[in-house]
C-alpha cells in the first residue's frame, strides 16, 4: 500500500471553509489573481453576510495543466463572510460601476475575544476591510472550470 499523494486526488469543485486564522492562508492562496466586477460584490447588512462572485484562477490545476499541455482554467467561485459587522474599502471608486477588482491575497487580523478585520488586498492599492465577531469565511465553486482567457498564468514579477 502506499500513500495517497495530492495528484491522485479526484477532480472536483472546492468548497472550503475557514474558522481558524490559520485557514485563511489556504484560502488566500487559492483566491489569489482571482478578478471580479465591481458590481458582483454584496453585503446584506441584515443577514451580516459579504459575498463576492469571483472567477479564480485554479491555482491547484496549474501543474496538472501544464503536464498535460492544456490550457490554464479559471472557475467562477463565491467567496462569503458571515459574521460580518461592517464593510469598508480603501482605494476604490464604489460608484464606477465598470472597475474589475483582482485581488492580491486575504489577511485576517484578529481581534478581542474571536473578532477580527479580514483584509482583502487589491491590485492597484486598493483594499475592501471586513470586520467579523467571529471568522467564518467559505469559498465554494459554482461552475464547472472554463480556459482562462489569457491562457497565461498570472505572473508577478518582483519590482526593481
């Protein structure tokens, strides 16, 4: 017998979920290069949720991809907060209903007694803050992957 390794998972939609500082990391990863219109982010004040319909670049394909000599995927995903008691962004023209937002990573940054801010860190130096009593964040995918129209994988060269 021997021991199961990551490529011989099964191919399959993610659904995750993170409630420990910790998980946001994977999550991070997993979210990073992913774009979205401006107008695909929501918070329902009332049912303290923040949701964000995002296409993600899978990150957990890329190797399988290029192995097999086929294009990169990207996959629509939603990415939600619960728990959440305010929303605010930074470096952002909310009213420009055209802007398409890539995000750069997710950081948490806990609080008193399980509170905390989740940070999601934009291109372009901007940024959207969280504030949640408790962390409670799920990213689930929703449709099946698609080429990344690029056909690249996205590339951040380190400046100068």
């Amino acid at each position: 017998m021997t021991d199961a390794r990551f490529e011989d998972a099964g191919e399959g939609p993610l659904h995750l979920k993170a409630l420990e500082p910790d998980d946001v990391a994977v999550i991070s990863a997993l979210v990073q290069d992913a774009v979205f219109p401006i107008t695909e982010m929501t918070w329902k004040r009332s049912r303290r949720c923040f949701a964000i319909l995002l296409n993600r670049f899978r990150w957990e394909d890329r190797a399988a991809a290029e192995r097999a000599d086929r294009p990169y995927e990207r996959v629509q995903a939603v990415l939600s907060v619960d728990d959440v008691m305010r929303v605010a962004s930074q470096g952002i023209d909310l009213s420009d209903r055209d802007t398409v937002l890539s995000i750069l990573s997710l950081q948490f940054e806990p609080g008193p007694d399980g509170t905390g801010r989740l940070v999601f860190v934009l291109a372009g130096d901007g940024a959207i803050a969280v504030d949640v009593e408790c962390l409670d964040v799920t990213l689930r995918d929703v449709t099946k992957p698609y080429a990344a129209p690029s056909r690249r994988a996205p590339a951040h060269p380190e400046a100068d």
